[in-house]
C-alpha cells in the first residue's frame, strides 16, 4: 500500500497512464494527518457515530421518514431487497434492474459513485462498463481489488437516463431518496476511509453546498461522522478528460495518506 509495484507501472503504461499517474510527495504534505483516536471513535463498539438517525433528511415528509428509519435498522438481505423493489423515485419507472452495489462487506475502503450507468443497468452489476475498468486499475494502483478490502456503489441505485437515454447524473431529489440506502451500506460497512467518485456522489454524502467547486470539495478530507472522505473524479469523467487523471492520482494518494493515518 506504501507505494506503486513496478508490476502497477507496467500496467499503467500498457494503459498510457504511466505518464500521469506518478505519485508526488508534495500534494501529500498539504493535508493534515487524521488523528487515529477520531476515526476509531466512530467504531468503537458503540456506534455513537451512526445514531444521529443520518437518514433522517430536513424537510423529509413523515411517511418518508418513517421508511428512513425503517431502512436504518436493515441487515444486508433486507436492504438489497428493499432496494431491488424500491419506487421512493421516479427512476424505478426506467430502470432494467436496481445495481446494489458489491464487494467486501466488512472492507475498510468504501467507493461511491453518481449512479449506475447503461452498462450497470443492463448487467446488474457495478462499474460494469469501460468506467469499470479503469475504476479497477485505479484500485490497483493503490493494492485494492473489487472485493478485497474495497465495497462498490453509487448514490442512487436505479439508472438516471436523459430523454435521449444516455447516462446522465442523478437529481438532487433522486439522490436525497437515495441516500437512506447509501447510508445504512456505509453504517453496515463501518468503512475507515471513503472515496467518493464525482461531484454528485460527494454532494449526496457531504451534504455540502452544491454551488461550492468541484476543485475545493476535491484536496480536502471531509467527514461523514467521523469517517474520512476523499472527493475524485468519476471514472465515466476520466475516460473523457484524460488529461484529469493526473488530479485524481493526487486525490488517491491522499486517500492512501489518509486511510495510513488512520
Ligand atoms: S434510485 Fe434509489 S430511491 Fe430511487 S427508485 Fe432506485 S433505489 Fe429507490
């Protein structure tokens, strides 16, 4: 975890990252280490960091809240099939199938991306797609695998489609009736870090102001309870702006940073 194999630097170069996924010691020093008594409070048998009753959003309505709370005290198989039948919003009408998400459930590594993408969709798996892949080989860069120690998912678990149905981001409705889901995952998980991949999936999580700059929610450590989160970009984003996959191999390096100090 300390630092990139040489088999990693093969493998990005076979990709043409090599270039721009090098890691550099001076984006490192310009975060302050997370102190170890702050995150292991969160886990400290007692849950104190998950009963502030998180799912309860303002301005839910009460029938809202009460399925809110109803979905916080869900063991695994319950909020998979909560999910898999769910119509809290209108992306029930379009999806194929709900993308739950996957990976190791007690992993001390939690991604979260926007949504489910077409490919998601169509296989009912997570990260199925190009975006996948390289979402993979960024796990490696860092000695993560899907399923070793690293849980997958997204903010919203159904597919948000434009009119043309194409991929598009989810609402900020649709990821607010989302969220409970999202949270109960993260309390079951009990992650140590969190990288939230995109804009959307860290204003979901972050409840943070949506006008406040994607380059200002990235290179901090935010908090969810006391959970550290790391903000980068979405797979689906790097595929398009390569040139950005040098930020996210500084945002990674601070995850690594981080998870190390905690
Ligand atoms: S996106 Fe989430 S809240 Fe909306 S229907 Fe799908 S599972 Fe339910």
């Amino acid at each position: 975890m300390s630092g990139i194999s040489e088999r990693n630097h093969a493998f990005l170069a076979e990709m043409g990252l090599a270039p721009l996924w090098q890691r550099r010691a001076s984006a490192l020093m310009t975060h302050e280490p997370i102190a170890q008594a702050e995150t292991a409070a969160a886990f400290d048998g007692t849950g104190s960091a998950w009963t502030a009753d998180p799912a309860i959003m303002p301005g839910m309505s009460k029938a809202a809240a009460m399925s809110a709370r109803t979905i916080a005290q869900m063991n695994w198989a319950e909020l998979n099939n909560a999910v898999s039948g769910c119509t809290r919003c209108g992306l029930c009408k379009s999806r194929r199938q709900t993308v739950f998400g996957g990976g190791d459930e007690r992993a001390k590594w939690l991604f979260i991306g926007n949504g489910p993408s077409g490919d998601d969709d169509r296989q009912g798996a997570i990260f199925a797609g190009p975006a996948g892949k390289l979402l993979d080989n960024m796990l490696l860069t860092i000695g993560l695998r899907r399923g070793e120690n690293a849980y997958l998912t997204t903010s919203v678990k159904c597919r948000p489609a434009d009119a043309d149905g194409r991929d598009r981001l989810p609402t900020a409705e649709e990821s607010e009736a989302c969220l409970p889901y999202l949270q109960r995952q993260i309390a079951l998980i009990e992650p140590t870090v969190i990288v939230a991949l995109g804009k959307t999936a860290a204003l979901s999580l972050l409840q943070v102001d949506t006008a406040e700059p994607f380059s200002t929610l990235r290179a901090t450590v935010h908090r969810y309870a006391a959970v550290p989160v790391i903000v980068t970009y979405d797979p689906a984003h790097l595929l398009r702006n390569p040139a950005d996959k040098r930020k996210a191999w500084a945002d990674l390096c601070l995850a690594m940073t981080t998870y190390a100090a905690s």
